[in-house]
C-alpha cells in the first residue's frame, strides 16, 4: 500500500466509526458529557447524511449528473470529522493555540484526502468536496459547542478511548456496512437493480 493510499484509507469506516465512538467515550471519561452528547449527535447525524445520500442514489439515481455527483465521500467526511476533534482533543492541555492549531491540521487532513480522492479517481470533485464540508460542519460545529473542558483527566480518558476504540473496530468486521446499505435501498425502493455506485 501506497503512503497516498494509506491517507485515504484513513477515512474507512471500519477506522472512523470506532474512532468517533472513543471520542464520546474519551469526553465522558473527562466527566465532559454535554460536550459527549453533542458530538454523537453531531457525528450520528454527519454519517447519516453521507450513508442516507448513498442510499438515495442506489435506490433511485438521486443525485446531480452534471456535477457527477452521487453522493458525499464518506472517506473525506470520516477524517474531516474525526481528525480535527481528536486532535484538539489531544491538544487541548496545551493551551488554546496549539489546540486550535491542532484541529486546523485536522481539517487539512480531510482535504488532503478530499484531493487524493479525486487525484485517484475515486470520487467526483463535488463528491470529495460535498464530504470535507460535511465531516468539517461536525468537527467544527462539535468543538464550538464544547466550550471550556473540565479538569483533564488524561490517563482515565486515554484508556476509555482505547477500549471503546478496540471493541467498536471488533464489532465493524463483521458489520458489512455496504450490504446493509444495498439491503435497505431495495428495501426502500422495491427495485432489485439497484444504480450503480462505489460504496467507500
């Protein structure tokens, strides 16, 4: 595997999914739980839209052929969610620069990847675009709405992440995301042939 692969790849569900569950996991070990509950909102919704537009589109074409839009990257939207907050998360005991620093560097993550995706041909510019925005509105969104953190407590918060973060990856092996997704869109719109479209 390529270092530009290994990028995007970090945008996997099976990588995201459990890395934005040990983020809720972390803040409520951190005794943050406002700031829990706004970020599985946020984060729950953000996957929602990605996975409910790829749906649409197998199910009935629902997209913009002109822009060869179908639906937002999940790849890009996954790190422009996760990599911000986990950073500012990881940063945020030394002071708020370096925090603010830190969840900069995760947005430019997310486009880096955003870039690859298209570079590769994977997804459509509006596509890549259509899932930094995405990912970006959860990260930032999450982080303003947190407000000043309690008290770190970084030792608890580490371990918490880091099995919250093990056990969500266990359970994504065998989750086959892309099959329930094609399972729900013939479900949804009675069709057995469904439009074609590269679940990432």
């Amino acid at each position: 595997m390529t270092a530009w692969r290994a990028l995007v790849q970090l945008g996997d569900l099976a990588l995201t999914l459990p890395a934005g569950a040990a983020i809720g996991a972390w803040l409520l070990a951190w005794r943050a739980q406002r700031p829990a509950a706004a970020w599985a909102l946020l984060f729950a919704a953000g996957i929602g839209l990605v996975g409910a537009s790829k749906i649409a589109y197998l199910a009935w074409g629902a997209g913009w052929p002109v822009l060869s839009f179908k639906a937002p990257s999940g790849h890009a939207a996954g790190v422009a969610a996760v990599f911000p907050m986990l950073f500012y998360l990881l940063l945020y005991g030394a002071g708020a620069r370096l925090r603010t620093a830190g969840a900069v560097a995760g947005l430019a993550l997310g486009a880096l990847v955003a870039v690859l995706l298209v570079l590769r041909q994977e997804h459509s510019a509006a596509e890549a675009l259509a899932g930094w925005i995405t990912g970006a509105l959860v990260s930032v969104t999450a982080i303003v709405a947190s407000g000043p953190l309690p008290p770190a407590r970084p030792l608890a918060a580490l371990v918490w992440f880091a099995l919250v973060f093990a056990g969500s990856a266990w359970l994504m092996q065998s989750a086959h995301v892309g099959y329930w997704m094609l399972g729900a869109a013939r479900v949804l719109s009675g069709n057995t042939q469904l439009f074609p479209l590269g679940l990432d």
